[in-house]
DNA sequence: CACCTCTAGTTTGTTTTACCAACTAGAAGA
DNA sequence: TCTTCTAGTTGGTAAAACAAACTAGAGGTG
C-alpha cells in the first residue's frame, strides 16, 4: 500500500489500463496486481482490484472463466468483451486528452524555474 | 458540460492544476472556468470549480479575499498558502509518476498496431 | 496431526471528489 | 420591467479506490 498518495489520481485510469492489460493476455486478480506492479503501480491493493474486475464484468466490459490451478485454488480469467474493447479505444483516446491538458499546465509551472 | 466522459479520471487532477494557476496569479472561480478551457479542460461546471476552491480553503490549501468589481458582484480572489505550495509540489512529483506509468501501459497497445 | 504460509477470491462499508440542481444577487441593456 | 451576463453558495448524488474481514485450497514444518 505505498502509493496511495495516486491514489485518487487513479480514478478511471485503472480501468483503462486493466483493459489495455487483459487485451494483450487473459489473466486473473492475483496475478494482475503482480502486473501492474511492474508498470509502476506498486501493491494496488485487492481490495481495489477484486472489486474493479467484477464491477467491470457486470458491466457487459470483461467475460470470465474458472481455471484450475496446480498449485492453489481455482483462478477466475478475465478478458475484454468486444464492448470492453471499444471502452479500451475510448480510454486510450480521452487519457491522451488529459495528459496533453495536464502537461499544457504543468508546462506553466516548470517554465517558472529556468 | 461537454467533458463529463473524462469525470472520473479528473480527480485528483483538478486541484493539483488549480494550485498551479492560482500560484502564478491569484483569480477568482468564475474567471478559473474560463482559463481551465484555454488549457483543454472545456466546461468544467461550476458546481466542480467552486465547492472544489471552498474545500481547498477548509483544508488550508488556499486563502481568499474579496475584491469589488466594477461590472458584476464581487469576486472571490484564491492564492495558494505555504501548505498550497507544499501539495503542489507534491502534486507535480505524483502527476509524473503517474504519467510514466500509464504511458508505459498505453504504449503496449500501440506497438500492438504496427 | 496442528499450524503456518502462500495463493485466490468475495463482501461490506468508508472516503474522496466531480457534478447537478436550485438558490441568491449585482450590473447593464433593451 | 425583463433579460442576460456575471459571481458565488448549498445540498445531495454517484463513481471509484481502498481497508478489513471473511472463506478456501495446497504445501511445508514442527
């Protein structure tokens, strides 16, 4: 739980990138938390995850399938509905938006110190 | 109100990018509204923007004093206190980060495309 | 066998924050 | 007088991240 200062920050995004994730390779809970902590997002907590990829499949965004697992209890695979997938186009295009408005102000701040 | 696609993963944001504005001149909600949209943020409703600046007040972010005006009511001048530079800093350091990591997922799906 | 650890998922409730809707009000022009 | 633009406040709602408590399977150690 270090990078919960992001944490509101995060709001939309991780859907987003779960999406973007999925799309390259099913996967499920416990091992996306895993995954994300390799792009930078350090221990998301499962009590944000769990929650995110239900609400996300109730949505009609992700489908779902139990798979057995050799070493531990039954994993449930995630991955992008064609609906998922269109939400996916759509976020990639609106967090361009507001990288572009966020930097445009940032930009203001670091030209103050040259 | 043409932006509220984008509601969510404002959070957070906002106030970071206020800090900023208010820091390189103090201004007043009305007149935020107008330059939010100069930077891409198009339409943020007032009823964001100005609960957004009261809220900041409360927590010690911001101090305000009102101005007269000589075409209108009077307007209600935001600056960032001490602790307002504070978290914008803080801000600015927690934007990049964030930036770097969405950016590293998003550009998995671009390669995807080549 | 009892206990612990790692893996894996669910559920309930809380907090933060953007936003809507309704309201008050001053100044200027038709 | 009425409308429009300017300017701010207040109350309530919805979405999303997160903590905490719970259930469980598999494997190892004392």
């Amino acid at each position: 739980m270090a990078s919960n200062e992001t944490s509101q920050m995060l709001k939309g995004v991780l859907q987003g990138c779960l999406l973007i994730l999925l799309d390259q390779s099913p996967s499920y809970g416990y091992a996306i938390t895993q995954r994300l902590d390799d792009f930078g997002f350090t221990d998301v907590p499962k009590g944000t995850i769990y929650p995110l990829l239900m609400t996300m499949e109730k949505k009609g965004l992700l489908k779902s399938e139990f798979r057995e697992s050799a070493d531990g209890p039954k994993r449930k695979y995630y991955s992008p509905t064609t609906a998922g997938q269109t939400a996916k186009h759509k976020f990639l295009t609106e967090w361009q938006q507001l990288e572009t408005n966020v930097t445009s102000i940032v930009n203001l701040e670091e030209h103050d110190h040259e």
